[in-house]
C-alpha cells in the first residue's frame, strides 16, 4: 500500500480513537456472539484463519483484538493496515486493545521498527512516528 495512504488510515485511526474513552465497555447479549482474539505478533496467516473461521468483521461478528498486533512476525504492519480499517468501517463491532507490543521500545527490540524501515525506506519513519502516535 502507497504510503499516502498507509499515513491517511493512520490519521483516521487516531483521529477516531482520540473520541474514544481510555476504557472501552463491550457487552452482548446471549444469542450474540463475540470473538476475542489475542497475540497476532504480525502472523497474518493467522489473522486470516481466525476471519476464514469465524468470518470477517461486520455488523452481525463482532471482534475484540487483545492487543500485541505487531513484532516477531514478518507482517505485522499488513495486520495493523486491516485492523484498522475494520476499525473504522465497523467502530461498533471491532475493538482494539492495545498490548505491551504497541510500545515504541519493544518495536524496536522485537522487530516491528525495522519492518516498517525495510518496506517503506522513504517514509518509514513518518510512518513509524504516526503509528506510535496511534499506539
């Protein structure tokens, strides 16, 4: 994805999560069903498994991510791009919350930093500066 528009989801992201209260309530009734799901580590074969499973985000499936999206695996920057955009095309349905991997200095020990460095050189650290933002 161009990195115009990686940076305009970014912007979007945070601007949506800047109107959120730091503690989000999620409730359910019984007959609704709701996937939780924990510890992607930029394992997107595993994102799409979870989606292939149980389905993709919509107004009937409806999602909490427990945080740690990034770092370890090769694609962690593709999970947050699709995260995301879930994220703000069904604010109701998809939660995010944030990990101890959503941290600047953990990216860097645990690989996300360079990710982001190796696929955009350009711009990785506009790129990088923002999604800490958004973290």
């Amino acid at each position: 994805l161009h990195a115009r528009y990686v940076l305009n989801l970014l912007h979007e992201t945070r601007k949506h999560l800047k109107q959120l209260p730091n503690i989000s309530h999620v409730s359910t009734c019984y007959s609704e069903e709701v996937t939780v799901c924990g510890d992607l580590h930029g394992q997107l074969d595993d994102l799409f498994l979870i989606f292939y499973k149980n389905g993709l985000p919509s107004p009937s499936k409806s999602y909490i991510f427990n945080g740690d999206f990034v770092d370890r695996g090769r694609q962690s920057l593709e999970i947050l791009i699709i995260l995301f955009t879930f994220l703000l095309v069904y604010p109701k349905e998809v939660h995010l919350n944030r990990g101890n991997h959503e941290d600047h200095m953990v990216n860097l020990r645990y690989g996300f930093t360079k990710e982001v460095m190796q696929k955009y050189k350009v711009h990785g650290r506009k790129i990088l500066k923002m999604i800490q933002n958004v973290f």
